[in-house]
C-alpha cells in the first residue's frame, strides 16, 4: 500500500476489557481483532470506563476503541 | 463471564423500525440483532426520528441504537 | 419496501480514499461497500480529511462514511 | 417525489408537550405543524425534557423536535 | 417562586432502571430523587440504553438523567 | 398557560449583533424577535463571537440565539 | 451595511438536494432560500448525506446547510 | 495546597438566576454554593438561557455552571 | 441486585489528581469516592489533563471522572 | 480585501484573564493578540471558565477564544 | 520517518477561501500552508462555509481546517 | 504570577508519538512544546489514537494534546 493509491478501510467498534490496566485493555481488544477481523490498520479510543470492585480498588478497565483495517478487493 | 475476566465486546449500530412506538422499535431491532448477530448483552439509544404520513399521523418510529455482544474465544 | 412496514437498518462505518476528489472517495467507497456488504440504502459522511504530498498538494481524500442498508429476514 | 429529483426541504424547531408520554407529545407537535406550517416529511428528536409536579409525578413530557418539509416552487 | 427574583437551582445526575419501559424508567428515577433530594422541579433526560435478556428480550430499560431543584435559603 | 396543558412552541435561531456589549447583544436581538416574531417566552445562547477593529478593539459582539415563543391555536 | 451597525441576522435550516454533485446540491438549496425567504448573506453546511441508487452509484447529495439573512426593520 | 501532591475536587452543577446581568447570576450561584458545598475552587459555564418578559425585555438570566472544590481529608 | 429489579444510581463528577501517573489519579479519586460516598459501581472517565512543572516535566495528572453508585431505599 | 477574493485566515486560541469580568477578559486577550499576532478579523469564545477567591467572590474570568486573522502574501 | 520512531506533529487551524468551489478552498489553503508553516502531512476539514452574493449565487466557499507538520528537532 | 493578575495564555495543538505507551507519548510531546515554544503551564488530552504492527501488537501511541502557556508582555 502506498498513499495515493484508491483504496477502502472500515471502522470497527470494539470494548476491550483486563484487570491489568488501560494498555492492557486495548492491546487485548487489538490482538483478538486483528485475529477475528482482519490485520488492523489503526485504532481510536472512544471511551475510557471501568467496574470498581467491593473493595474501592479497580476491578478491570472497559475502553471502547475503534479499530480500522483496509478491505482489500 | 464476571467482571475481572479479560474480554471483548463489539458493537453494531442498527436502526429499528415501527409504526408501533417508541419501545416497539427498540425491541424489534434489538430481537433481530440478537437472532443474527450474537446473543446482545445491551444496547445504547443513539437517535430517535421518524417518517410522517399524509394526514400527520406518525406513521413510524426510527431508532438508532448500537447493540453489543461478547466475542467468545 | 415501503413506509410504515417493520424493519431494521445495519450502519457501518467506512473509509474511501482516493485522489481524485471528494465525490470520487464518497462514489469509490459506496460502490465498494453496495458489492461486499449488501445494497446501500445511504450514505452520511463523518469526516473528510486528507494526505499532503511533498509538493504541497492534495495527495488523496479521506473521506469517513457511514453506510446503511436494509437486514432482510 | 422520486429519489434523483432536484429538491429543497426546510426543518424547523418545535417542542412538544404534553403530559400524556412522551409519543403523545411528540405527535401533537407533529400533528400540530404539519397542519400550521406544511405537509411534514419526517421528524428528529433532539432532546427530551419534562416538568415533574409536587407530588414527584412527571406533570408534562416537553420534546424538542426537529420537523421537516418539502419546499415546493 | 416567580420570574425574576434571584435564585439557585441544583442539577443531580440519575439513572432510572426499570423493566416496565422508558416513561416507568424515568417516573422511577423522578420520584426517588423527589423524595431524598429536594422537591424536583424538572428532568432532562442524557441518554437511553437498556440491558438485554438471554430471550433476545429488552430486560429492563436505563435512562440516564439530570434532575433539577431549587435550592433554599 | 400552566404547566399540564398540552401546547406547542417554536424555535427560531437568531444572531443579535451590538457594539455595546454582549448583553445588549442579546437584548436587541430579543426585542426584534419578541416584536416580529410573537412573545417570546425564553432564548438560549448558542455562540458568541465578535468583530474586531483596526485598532484591535472589540467592535461588535455577534450573539447566536435561539428563541422560543408558543405557537397559539 | 457596515460593521458596528446594531443589526440582527436570522437563520434557517434547510436540505438542498441534487444528483450532480454536492456543490450543485448547496447551490440550488441557496438560490431557492434566497429567492423564497430573503437575500442571504451566508450558509453554513450542517451535513453531508446522500442516496443510493440499486446499482450502487450515488443517486443523490443531500446537504443540510444553515442559510443566514439579515432582518430588516 | 500546591501541585504535585495527590487530591480529589469534586464538581457540582448549578443554575444561578438573575435580573441583574450574566455576571450577576454568575456571581449569585457561585457565592451561595461557595456557602453551603464547601470552599470553591472554579467555575465553567455550560450554557446561557434566560427567560423574557411580556415587554420584550429579558425578565432574568440562567446560567448554568459547573463549580468545584476539593474534597478534604 | 440481579439485572430485571427496578432501581436508581447516581452519578457524581470528581476529579482526582496524581504525580504518580493516569492509573494512580483514577484509582485514587475512585478510592476516596467509594469510602465518603457510597459504594461504587463503576467510573466514566471525562478527561484527561495535568499540569506542567518548570522543567517539562508533567508535574500531575487530573483526571475528571464521573463515579456512579446505587441509592438504596 | 473584498469577498469574492481567494485568501487564508488563521486561527489562534488564546485565553484571556481578567478580574474586570467577561468583556474586560475578551478584550485584553484580543488586544494583546492583535499586537503580537496580526491584525485580527474576529474572535469565538470557546469556554467561560474562572477562580473563586476565599471570600467566595469570582476572582478572575477565563475565556477561551480562538482569535482569526487573514494570512498576507 | 517510519512508524515506531517517537516523534511530535504540530496542528493548526487555518482557513481556505475561494471563489472557485470546495476542493479549491482547501487546496489553496493547504498549499499556503505547506509553504509558510512546513512540510504538511495530512489535513482535516472542520466546517464548510460560504459568502452568497447578491444574486444568490455562492460568492466563495470558506473551508475550517486543521493541517498537521511533523516538528523537527 | 498570582491569581487575579490580569494575563493571557495561548493553547496549542500537538500530538506526541510514542511506542512506550501513552504516558510516554503525552510526556514527549509535553517536553518537545516545552523547549521549543515556551514553558508549558498545563496540557488537555484530546485524542488517544495508535498505529497496529503487523503482528497485532500497538506498534506506536499518538496522542493528540493542547498545550497552554502564558504570553509574557
């Protein structure tokens, strides 16, 4: 692929969600995208939200992404 | 699933039509969505129009909503 | 189809790109998405942005899309 | 009116209200421009709001709407 | 109260769940705010989503909502 | 009118402009309307901008209004 | 007209439709709001969507602008 | 207090109503929950609205804020 | 609680601050918040800023966060 | 410079503070940008923010504006 | 530049106007931009606006848009 | 500087790329604008993007911040 060539993209809205951190919820949305979907181009955070577990501590991050891959012919 | 498992959800905007109201609409593309897409577990109102007919009667309800359902290994 | 009849829309989001202008990277990516998804009803565009080339100009539109069509049974 | 047919529509501005429900506020605005302004095409909620009485009832549902026309020659 | 002397008001954000509908939602919601904040003196309704059942059956609606009162002296 | 009986008003978007100030802006704008238009029952600020001199001095305020009358049987 | 003149503008929205391409679709929504309603002075596009035809191709722009004129005493 | 160390603000939203001008409303909120919440720290605004009179001449205005300060030990 | 029973959460707007990083500043607001407030259920983040030390350095993370918890009867 | 020209503007956000409140605030932010910029053509203010002194009286206002300004040859 | 490398891009917003259509606007600005700013690599349009002449005729497109420079060390 | 001090602050838009994560990227940026444009009081987050390697793995964080600093006389 190179700039100036015509070409397709689509836009996918995923919720990535770990206990291990913000990082770690939108590396684990990517990865199962890129593996279900397609390869992955780009990805753009929507939202950041999270569950807080009994305890006041936070039990995982929620963060809704887009993630973008070309559709090729 | 419980919280504080890694996951992955996906949302999908659809549009519910009907002349039945408000709620029909709602349940109409939120019963379709789950027949063949995935088992939803929520969906998110996004917009609320509709068409009227000639003697200025609502003659549907359209609403935009996006479902979201857990992508399973 | 006609007015007043239940029935549900799918919206996906789309990128067209191309260097041939706005109407060109809006066609491209309908024309695209009318064969690989189903029949189009419309188009609403989201976004438009662009690639610069070293020579100061328009290298390619980008053009974010969202296109609807009907789920049938 | 056919699609592909040059053409101009106008929307204007209403809120509905009433302390029926929200549908029936919405379709007493409807119903009220389509018969002062001109034969109304669609309508778009734009937000809902509502006035609650002393007893903490909902006294009235008041709907912002949008309505929209077609301006003929 | 009247137009035109100086006062205060407080906005709270609530959300009502429940199974009966959207307006049974938001009365809900009213009429618990009502009762432990203050004498609500309107709503404004922020959102509208909804958790759906294992049946692919809406299993209780969620408005999210800002609710208003005055504040006294 | 209270609070309870069904009725309808409209909205009009209107930019008053003043060099005297960001209140006179919006006041002319509202006499306008309220004489032109019909009473007028409430407005909201949308957008403030202004015009500036030669000498770097504000010479205008440009407030964008809506405003809201109820339209009569 | 000249800047520093207290003077109140007025706009409205309105949906310019065409099959010969998102210009021609402002062009003539503006033309008719100038000639129907009063001389404009400026437009602001709101919304780009369009139609599409069964055989893919854009059948129609559908552009919905703010068109903006000054009221006259 | 100085930056750098660990705290928590809270915000809270308000409408503060006045005849006498948008600073004077703004002034009133912030004064009175500056008395009853706690120590302010700042203020947004989130809109301007204001109610008319039967003479055309605005009878008060409403500015909604946010206020925030910080929550102690 | 179990998903299907009628009830109401309220959602309130803090801020927290951290040198110690993104994570630090919403754990510690959601920390505090859970013990003054109310249990929590989970937590929205607004935005995302800080403040810059005279070396460059970001001397603080703030975090404005929307924290929600159930009102019980 | 006259319409019809082809041209460039730029846009600058600058955030003026003043105790002498809102218009003292615009003003002394597009004065000083008027001299350290160029020549402004307008301004938009984005956002009314400000600090509460101890005493519970506004200290400072703080708009956000963007100033434009026409880029010459 | 490859991906991977950190590295800091500058936005700023400028504004294109010509007489001769939308892609014209944005062109002549991007290519302003290109020579007086840096090298640019992407842009993005924020608003599309326009001048109507008195024939109602659009006198020339105003185009909002942001254009982005990789800063060099 | 104090509070109260009549003063100007110009915002700034930058984004900061970094394969380290996105404090890491916010950080980059933070002490590049430091150095080259003047001594940074505060940043804004807007926009949390990121490119996807071929292995699925986030192969870089972009961050889109404003940056603000004081215009000293």
């Amino acid at each position: 692929m190179s700039y100036g060539d015509d070409r397709i993209y689509k836009k996918v809205e995923i919720i990535g969600v770990s206990k291990r951190g913000l990082e770690a919820a939108i590396q684990a949305a990517v990865a199962k995208a890129h593996k279900s979907l397609d390869k992955l181009s780009w990805f753009e955070v929507q939202d950041i939200r999270g569950h807080v577990g009994d305890d006041g501590m936070i039990a995982e991050y929620q963060v809704v992404l887009k993630v973008a891959f070309q559709i090729k012919e």
